[in-house]
C-alpha cells in the first residue's frame, strides 16, 4: 500500500484542486506549505540512524561523486534542457528548481532495496545530499535562474528558509528520537510525510488553479520530455562514474538512484519561497517526481532480475 499512496494521493489532489479549489487555496493563504515540509523532514530525521552508516571504505569517493552529478551538475543540466526545448518562463522555473534540490527522501532507498543494493549507503548519500543541498541550492538556484530571465533571487533568505524548514527540524527529529518510545516504522510516521506532500500538492495547485487550466497538451508534452531527458542523463552520468570509483555493485546501484533522483517536497517549498505563482513551475515538478518513479522502478525491476541471474 505505501508504494501506491503517494502517487494515487497526488492524483486525487490534482482532482479536487482541478474541481474545488476554495479549502485548498485558503489554506495556501494561511502560510501552512512551509509547515507541511518541516512536518516532512521532522519525521525524516526522527526515522534516521546515523550509526548504521559504515562510513568507510570507497564510500566517501562515492559521495563526492553523487555530490558532484545531484548537486553541482544537475542544476545547468537542467537549464541547458529548458534551454534546448525552448519551455516557456514557468515550465523552465519547475524544471531549474527540480533540477537543483537534492535527492528525493525515501523513493531512492526503495528502489536501491527492489534493486539488489546498498540500502544503508543509500540512506547514507539520501542525508548528505539533503543536507549539503540546504546550503547549495540558495547560491546556485539564483545563478541559474539568471538565465531564464525572469526572477531575481537573493541566496540569503533562501538559505534561512532551507535551514529553518529542512536542516532544523530533520536535527530536532534525530535528537527526538532518542527521547520518544515510539517505533520509527509506526504507521503514522511512515505515512506522515507523504500526506503532508499530497497536502503541498493540493494546496498548491488550488491556488493556482486558474493558471493550470489554461496548460496546452504541447507543454504538457514538452515538460515529459524534459523531465525523461534530465533524468535519463543523471541516470547516464552515475553510470559512467563506475568508471572513475569502481565500487562494488550494491554502492553504485545506491549511488545511481540516489544521485539522479530529486525530491518533490523541497521543490514545492523553494517554488513557494519564489512569491509568485507557481502553477506552471509546480505541475513540471510533480510530472518528473511521476516520471523518475516511472522510469527507476522498471530500472530497479531489471537490475533485480539481473542479480537473481547471477546469483
């Protein structure tokens, strides 16, 4: 069931947004998105066991390269595709933005896990990127979005928003857990943090309903194919760097879906940082979450088949 509840959440989301979006709106107007993401990684952080972590080995280098391809490339991948596709101010803002936050916070682990890899390096390089991306995205973003032509970003109020909704409280859950009795894996922890995304979803389409409306076929098409080129290029490059580290099978498979995924949360939350409509920008960044869960999870069935081949 926890695989289909996000993706059927946000579908029902889109719905009712489409049909009634006055509770949504209203609720976009109180200011309750950035809570749903500290909700998010509040719960994220009180999920997390650093010690299970064996920090050695090849591991470092394996992070430096995922670093590198999530955080430092990703963000001019994903403006030179905006660029080549010619997309439109909004739909190029969703696929910039998506294309600089970090990895996404539970769908990489998944897929390492369906795969046959290293799920505890996978959580490993999931923390690093989420963390390290706190401090990337508010000097890069404004970078990139230059070039689009269309926003003028300072980086230092984008940094204090990540590190009040992000870092502070995915270090309060940490330290949570150590005081709480409750199980990590209890079924409202583990489906929190999707409810609260359908929530962003749902509150942010609805405010900018009117705008979606008027979305063509053609722009739906051109964002698919953006969101299919950018990933499969992440996909491309964690690929090739085996050729630079060698690691064992289980770290590259954990470095492949972790690297060239990007989370949805974090998106909606630094499109609504941006203080202008977001409709346009928010449905490219929902159809690559859609697409790289698409495109990794027959990704992840191939490589599973492959390891019970071998083994």
């Amino acid at each position: 069931m926890n695989s289909y509840f996000l993706p059927g959440g946000l579908i029902l989301a889109f719905i009712v947004s489409w049909f009634a979006p006055e509770t949504g709106t209203s609720l976009q107007q109180m200011g309750l998105i950035p809570w749903m993401v500290v909700t998010i990684f509040l719960i994220n952080g009180y999920q997390t066991q650093l010690n299970e972590i064996p920090l050695s080995g090849k591991l470092w280098t394996t992070a430096l390269i995922a670093v590198v391809i999530n955080l430092l490339l990703s963000p001019f991948l994903g403006l030179l595709t905006a660029s080549l596709l010619a997309l439109p101010a909004g739909a190029a803002i969703g696929l910039i933005v998506t294309a600089t936050v970090p990895s996404t916070l539970s769908s990489g682990i998944v897929m390492t896990h369906l795969a046959g890899g290293d799920g505890v390096k996978a959580l490993f390089l999931t923390i690093l990127l989420n963390l390290l991306g706190v401090f990337t995205i508010p000097f890069i973003l404004p970078v990139v979005l230059e070039n689009v032509g269309t926003i003028d970003l300072s980086p230092w109020p984008l940094l204090k928003q990540l590190l009040i909704i992000v870092l502070t409280p995915f270090v309060i859950g940490m330290l949570a857990r150590r005081l709480l009795q409750v199980s990590p894996k209890h079924g409202l922890i583990r489906y929190l943090p999707s409810t609260c995304v359908i929530a962003t979803v749902w509150m942010s389409v609805s405010a900018s309903s009117e705008t979606l409306k008027e979305i063509s076929l053609l722009l739906i098409g051109m964002i698919i194919l953006g969101s299919i080129l950018l990933h499969t290029v992440l996909l491309l490059l964690c690929l090739g760097s085996r050729a630079l580290n060698h690691p064992e099978r289980g770290e590259w498979i954990a470095l492949m879906f972790t690297a060239s995924q990007k989370t949805l949360p974090v998106a909606v939350g630094v499109l609504a940082a941006l203080n202008q409509p977001i409709g346009v920008a928010l449905v490219a960044c929902i159809l690559f979450h859609f697409l790289q869960l698409f495109v990794d999870s027959i990704l992840a069935a191939r490589l599973a088949r492959v390891s019970r081949q071998a083994a």
